[in-house]
DNA sequence: ACCATTTGCTTTAGGCCTAAAGCAAATGGA
DNA sequence: TCCATTTGCTTTAGGCCTAAAGCAAATGGT
C-alpha cells in the first residue's frame, strides 16, 4: 500500500536509495560469506573465523597480543580467546608470556600453522577470484573508491554523534 | 616479506585488488550491521534479527509461510521458528495454520506488530539517512550498479560449479 | 485404500559472537 | 612502600546461526 503511493511519486526510484544500497551490500557480503563458510568446513573442516585469525597472524610474523587480534578482527576480546585456543590446540598457533608483561599473551603462527595457513589461502585466493570475475578491472577500481566514501562517511556519522 | 616483494612488483596496486575490494566490502556492512545492532539494543531493547522478521512480515501483509520468512531473510528454517516464537510471545506476531495444509504456517503482523514496526523503522530510517549522510546521490547510484555487477558475478560462480 | 516419498516445520548439538563480571599483573600517586 | 586504578585477558550468560535428525501432514503411484 504504502509502496504503491510512493511509486507513483518517485517511477522507477521506488524507495529510498540509501536504503536500497545497504540492502544490496548485505546481500553481497551475506553471499560472499556464507559460500566461503561452506567451502571452508566441507573442504578444509575448518571455518571463516580461525582462517581469518591465521591471516592476520601470518601480516606479523613477529606475532601480537590478544587485544591487538581483537582489534584488527574486529571481535570481542572474550572471542579471541577461545579462537586462540582451539588453534593453539591444533598445533596451528602458539602462544607466550610477553617478556616485559606478564598479562600479556604473544600469539604467534607455528611452522605447521604457516603450512596450513598457505593451503587455506590458496583455495581463498582461488574462491574469491572466481566470484568476482565477473567485474572488470576499472569495475573494482570505481568499487573499492566508493566503499571508501562509503566508509569515511560511516565514520563520519560515528563522529557526530560525540 | 612476501608482500614487501609483491610491491616492487606492481606498486600502488600491491595485494590483489579482488581481495581489496571484499575487506573493504565486509569492513562496511560489519560496521553498519554492529552499529545498528547496538542501537536497536540500547533504545528499543530489541535485536536485527526481529527487526528484519518484522521488516519481511511488514511488506506481506497477508501473512507468508515460514519457509517463505527463511528464503526471504537467508537464515535456515530453524533459526525462523525460534525468531517468530520470540516475537508471538511479546505480541507482534500472529501464527495460524493455514487452512488448506495443516502443515504450513501463516505468519503475520498483529496491530501492535505494525505499531512497534513503525517506531523501529523510523529509527532505523534515520540511522542509515546519517550513516550514507556523506555519499551523493550520483555516489548511490554508482554504487547500486557496481553492486549490482557483484551480485550478479557472485551468481555465475555459484552457476558454474553446478 | 495403502504406503513410500516429499514437504513444512521443530528440535538438538554445536560454533560464533557480545556484554559484563572477574582475576591477575602493572602502574603511579601518596 | 602501600594501595587504588588501569590494563590484558578469561569466564559466564545469553542471543544468533547452521546442519542434521525427527515428526507430522500431504502427495502420488499402485
């Protein structure tokens, strides 16, 4: 009912168009994750959150604190926790006492961690490619600079509201 | 170390640009989702989820089936039946059996549902007019077609593994 | 009419996630 | 030095989500 009015008074611009964008970007990323989601337990039985802890780990070769994963994943600190934890128990990370602060834990890749991170990235890499083959190179160009106006002003918005 | 080597390679374009674009992509609905689910938390003591049952039971106003509410929000089936029994109990939502399968139920907004709906929508409204506040409407446009391609991209992939 | 199959929904087990409370180590002012 | 505060992490309670098993109603071939 209320659609159709508003139909006659926009055409084809039927509805709010900031609206109707985020619908779409939730529908992408939705998409996008659950495929990659499935693919990870069927093919490797593991899921999207301990990969994307392996990638940011495999950026620090060094290794991080708990809090610093928390931030860059953008989880809860209680989250990581038991990610770390599993992972740990695989075999696939280790985990020490910082040095110079003892409440502070460094988690870092093991050999066998790297090994597996790269099998996984692989597939990833191969995955994502293949969903987005479809666009073109000035496609994802003109994309990636719109997200970032997208996202300054989603920024922006947080800002505000000080 | 692999990455300082892939710069020298291709410069300001170092990293995938597919991969670049999905972070970017997945940073954005993760910011916009979180931050209106804490809103909804914090001011109407609701979740997303309800709000999107409610959202989908709005633009049907006959009533639809569950597993019409589980293709139309992408959750599984299960997930529904625990969503509408929440929103029965508080008395947003009426359930009847449909009168030809007995099987099927037929959910729909009761008077007070729409009431409820209405405030969260404006809310909800308002939230997105301010977080897409900085994006022009030539901004949106684009970037609905550029999603759009997504989308339809994302679609092949999934066509050709068939 | 019978009954195997399909269809719609619910239940269960288990993973991810958060907020909030709790614990231990570090810090810094009195 | 003492101790209140801050900081880093873990634990707990609870919500969302899925896959898979289960149940009941409908369907269709014999």
């Amino acid at each position: 009912m209320v659609a159709r009015i508003r139909e006659k008074h926009d055409g084809a611009l039927a509805g709010r168009m900031d609206i109707r964008v985020l619908l779409r970007l939730l529908s992408c990323s939705m998409t996008i994750e659950k495929r990659l989601r499935r693919r990870f337990i069927d093919q490797f039985d593991t899921t999207l959150p301990r990969f994307d802890v392996l990638a940011a780990l495999e950026r620090q070769p060094e290794g991080v604190t708990m809090s610093d994963l928390s931030r860059a994943l953008l989880v809860s600190n209680g989250n990581v926790t038991a990610l770390v934890r599993q992972l740990e128990s695989d075999g696939y990370v280790s985990s020490r006492a910082a040095p110079d602060d003892r409440r502070r834990s460094i988690v870092a890749l093991t050999e066998r961690g790297r090994d597996h991170f790269a099998d996984l990235a692989t597939a990833h890499h191969q995955w994502i490619a293949n969903m987005f083959a479809g666009m073109s190179p000035n496609d994802l160009t003109a994309l990636y600079g719109l997200l970032a106006t997208l996202k300054a002003s989603i920024g922006a918005e947080h800002e505000e509201s000080a």
